[in-house]
RNA sequence: GCUCCCGUCGUCCAGCGGCCUAGGAUCCCACCCUUUCAAGGUGGUGACGCGGGUUCGAAUCCCGUCGGGAGUACCA
C-alpha cells in the first residue's frame, strides 16, 4: 500500500480504497487487512510502517556514493526550472549532478545554516537505457534527459521512487504493471534495482532493521507492463471522479461488479475469438497482457449500460431481488422504500415485482422508478400521465367498466387480461383506450410494467381503491362537453 | 519547450502484405413484435488522420507530417 504521502493517504482514503476493491471482487494473497494488520511474509505492506527500511538504505546509498545532497529550496527550484523552460541557458529542466551538486563552500555554508537538504540519486550523465515492456516493447532513453530523482525529502521520508524499488526487491514483486503514467518513471527505478542488489546492500538493511529476510532467488522484475490510459469520452483523463471514489458510485448506481469486471478487461483487450461476455473463469483463462492494445481507452458509460442490462436480466429472481434490496431502504439512495431489514410482504412484493421490471433495468437503482406504487400506500397520480391519458374520449368509460368487470374475476395474470380484453368491444373503442387509462389509474403513470400482471400483484383490493379514487380524476380531466 | 508513448466506425475491440467492396460490440436510425416502457428480431448510417515510399499487391512494412496523451514535483 503505496501511502508515503502522509497529506494523501488518510485513513479514510485508505479504507475506502480496500473497500472499493473487496467489492468490485479484487482479493490479495499478501497484504494490509481492514483491521491493521498484514497477511503474507514480507510485510510489513504499508509503506508507511516501513520507513525504518527506507532509511537505512538510503543512508547505505548514501555512503556508497550513489547518492547527493540538494539543499535548494522549493523556491529556488522553481525559478531555475522557470529560467530553464524559458530557455534561460537552452536547455530543458533535468537536474543532473553535473550542474546541480553544490561546490563545497556552498554546501559548508548551506550546512552551517542548518539545511539537511533532500537526498538525490545519481544518475549516468551519458548513455541511454533501454527497459522491456510487456506491452510497448522496446523503449530507450538518454540517460542525458533524466533529472536526478530525490529519493528522501529533507524530514528524511522516502518517496515514491526509493519505497517501491525496495519494495520490488525486498517482497519479491514479479511484474510491474501499473499506468503508462508511470512508463517514464521506470529508468529509475532499474537504475535503483541494480544499485539494491549491488554488493547485498538490501540484504544488509534488511538485517539491519529486522525485516524478513529476501528470498535469495530473487533477482529484479522480470516485467514491466504499462497500461494504456483509460479517458473519458471527452478524451481527458479520468481525474475528478476516478479511484474508489467512482466504484463507489458505480455501485449505488446499480452496477454489478461482475459487470465492472468483464467491461473493464475489455478496455485494450479482447480475447482471441472476439467474444465480449466474459466470466471471471474466461477472463482468467485467456487474458494475456501481450494482446493488451496500446492506445487509451474512452469509458463508455453506454456500453456499460448495455451489459449490465444483460446481466440483470440473466439473474436468478431471487437473486436479483436480494440485489435491489439496498436500492430500496435507503442503503444507497435517500429514498426509502422499505424498512430495514424488510418486512416479509414487502420482500414478498419485491420477489413478485422481480419478473415485471428484469427486462426493463439497465442498472439496479432504476428500481425506484417502477416500484413506488407496489410498495406505497397513498398512490399519487404522475400529473403529465393524467393529462395525456385521462383527458381521452372514454378514459372515465374505461375505468368504470374495468371497476365492473374486476370484482368477479378470478384472480390470474390470465383471466384479469380476457376480461379487460373484453372491454373494448363493449365499448367501441381499441384496446390501447381502455388500458392507458387503466394503467394510469393503478400505476399513477402511462409508462409501467405490464398491465394485467401489475394489476395482479397489486392485488382485488387496492386495484379497484385505485381505480375507483382515480374515476373522478378522469371525469374532471374529460374536455367540456360541447 | 524537452522526453517518452499513441493514432481503424462517435466509443471499445478484430485485423498482424492478398481471405477487407474492413468484421463484432455499443450508440443512433428504420422496420417487425406489442397494452405503455422495455426486452427480442431484422435491416441500415458510420472508420483505416495526411503525404511520400517499399511491393505485382498495404489498414497491415519504412520515412515524414499532423493530431492526441503522459511525464517534466522534496505527488504517486
């Protein structure tokens, strides 16, 4: 866990990082656990708790000579990078020991002023470095463009750089894959593997603090692996809404973290056949990050959509029930439809609601847009619906027939729908006349799931109140007589 | 500015010198089905950034160009 920056990395942030994993279905063999602790042999695995490690590399770096003291300040860095961009003497802002270690009066006089200064690595002023990547092949770099990377701030914490390095070694990390964000920090990082494993100075520091030692088979990484970006559709970087807090949100809007799953391994790749509804078991079969495509990828929130509906409708009923149940109390949403945990008839409600509305959800939290007049008790008629629907020659008709017809039916999906089919030929008119006012009547709205069969869930007795509260509606609503 | 990466339908992928009058998915449109909304079915619009090469033949190889992205922190 990757938390060296002490103003980043809250407690809070971290938890809900863990948490955003556990739910979208990522686990760990090795690692930090919700409570503090670790599980695994190298830990510990918060960089945080290993800070000892890092400084006595850093000093064994130190002494070796692999390393220089920077005592600038942030401002005087700025303005010479300001000058620099400017093309102040041509070139670009690398920080090289060359040009940036102090004289030897300066540092005396620096020191005598009390600055500790940050710690630099030292990198090859000539030459180039070529790293392997998985997914990019072949990439080199003149050793001539990369600054100096400070590798422990003047308070004598590790950054980034130093931390995962002696991470990589020291926990046996196989394979680096990580962002292309990260792609040009990589030079350094071999650069700081090959310096760690020179004349065992990891090995020493780990002894030296007490940390488990390495496993001596272990060399460097074998391989890098960088990632294309994943954009939003307007192509700039998921910045505002990325990280756990997006899954977060993913996931009170309704989206199944099998979904997430399968869409996301489809951004910069597909398996060989094309096929894009892949299980956890395909995925895990086929995916290769050598067939892993190198240009960013836009999030379609669309084509997410798509799937999920997919996968909604290929849910068990019960399953699917128990899905939309915090989408209903309250869990996710402030509206509350139920009470926590639910009553049986409203778990009953919600089961017989399940094949009504399966084939209609793109996304779980869609629920509390069909289930309100299932689940409430004073129905409230949708204003427009009333206007569209109940402002029709032979809307009040419809409604007093149905009041006549429904008391004596058995109470079937199927006999319920060969009665009100009778209607229209009784009253002259076609079936859509006779149902929208029903349906407006019973759901409180023109769009609902399937007439005959709400009626049913509904059941005798609130579907007639409903319809018999909504004739005089209809009857106001109706075009003055002529 | 400098360094590195990338460039096939709006979007995600397939394509790895001839099978491509470029295929699938999503989106959009039309039609069918239909009690609303969906779902489902059928069909359609839509792309190799541009310019040079190499080759009998290029989306596929090479060069250039243009465009996009990332990095350029005592952040990670």
């Amino acid at each position: 866990m990757e938390d060296t920056d002490a103003t980043r990395a809250t407690e809070e942030s971290m938890r809900s990082m863990m948490e955003a994993m556990r739910w979208i279905g990522l686990d760990w063999d090795e690692g930090p656990e919700d409570d503090g602790t670790s599980r695994g042999p190298y830990g510990p695995y918060r960089q945080s708790e290993r800070t000892a490690l890092y400084a006595e590399v850093a000093r064994r770096l130190e002494a070796s000579g692999a390393t220089y003291r920077d005592h600038r300040t942030s401002e005087e860095l700025e303005a010479w990078r300001e000058l620099q961009r400017k093309g102040g003497d041509g070139g670009p802002p690398v920080v090289k020991a060359s040009t940036f270690e102090h004289s030897d009066e300066d540092l005396a006089r620096r020191e005598a002023e009390g600055s500790v200064g940050s710690l630099r690595l030292r990198t090859p002023e000539s030459g180039s470095v070529t790293v392997t990547d998985l997914i990019r092949g072949e990439i080199t770099w003149d050793w001539a463009t990369i600054s100096d990377p400070v590798i422990e701030r003047s308070d004598g914490s590790a950054t980034y750089p130093l931390a995962n390095s002696v991470d990589d070694l020291a926990q046996g990390v196989s394979l680096i894959c990580r962002g292309e964000d990260l792609l040009s920090v990589t030079p350094r990082q071999v650069l700081l593997h090959g310096l760690l494993l020179t004349d065992g100075l990891l090995d020493a520091a780990l002894a030296a603090v007490g940390f488990p030692a390495r496993d001596a088979s272990w060399v460097a990484p074998e391989a890098f692996a960088h990632l294309p970006m994943v954009v939003g559709m307007d192509r700039k970087k998921l910045s505002k809404r990325h990280g756990s807090v997006s899954i977060q949100e993913f996931r009170r809007q309704g989206f199944l973290p099998e979904t997430l799953r399968n869409y996301l391994a489809l951004l910069g790749w597909a398996p060989r056949d094309g096929r894009e509804r892949l299980d956890d078991a395909d995925m895990i079969a086929e995916f290769d990050l050598r067939a892993v495509g190198r240009s960013a990828a836009a999030f379609d929130v669309d084509k997410l959509s798509a799937f999920n509906g997919e996968r909604i409708r290929e849910l068990d009923p019960g399953e699917l029930t128990d899905r939309l149940t915090p989408h209903l109390d309250g869990t996710y949403g402030e509206v509350a439809l139920l009470d926590t945990p639910p009553t049986d008839s409203q778990r009953a409600m919600v089961h017989g609601l399940v094949p009504l509305v399966q084939e209609r959800m793109q996304r779980l939290d869609e629920i509390v847009e069909y289930a309100p007049p299932f689940l409430v008790d004073e129905l409230e008629l949708d204003p427009d619906s009333v206007k569209k629907v109940f402002t029709k020659k032979g809307a009040p008709e419809a409604i007093e027939a149905t009041i006549a017809v429904l008391p004596d039916v058995e109470w079937s999906v199927e006999a319920i729908e060969e009665a009100l089919r009778g209607l229209p030929e009784q009253l002259g008119i076609g079936f859509g006349k006779v149902a929208q006012p029903v349906r407006v009547a019973v759901t409180g709205s023109s769009v609902s799931p399937p007439l005959f069969e709400s009626i049913e869930l509904l059941g005798r007795e609130t579907s007639l109140a409903r319809l018999r509260a909504a004739l005089p509606v209809a009857q106001e609503a109706q075009p003055a007589a002529e």
